[in-house]
C-alpha cells in the first residue's frame, strides 16, 4: 500500500487550471471501487 501525490502543470491556455489529487493504492479487491472526484478552489 502506499500514497502518491498529482500536481499537473497548467491544462489551460490561459494558465489557471491544474488539476491536484491523492491516489492511495490499497490491495487488489475482487469487486469495483467507486471513486469520488470534486472539483472546486483551493486558497
């Protein structure tokens, strides 16, 4: 198990946009996970 931290460059060509994110990689399970994604401004 371990924890990875995304920080992409800009995605938009005025230079705002990035996108941020916390992937946690747990053991194989056989069943679908759900995956919760939110989008919004963080200060």
């Amino acid at each position: 198990m371990d924890t990875y931290y995304y920080w992409s460059s800009f995605i938009d060509s005025s230079g705002l946009i990035s996108m941020r994110g916390v992937i946690t990689v747990v053991p194989a399970q056989p069943q679908t996970l759900t995956v919760k994604v939110t989008s919004g401004t963080f200060n």
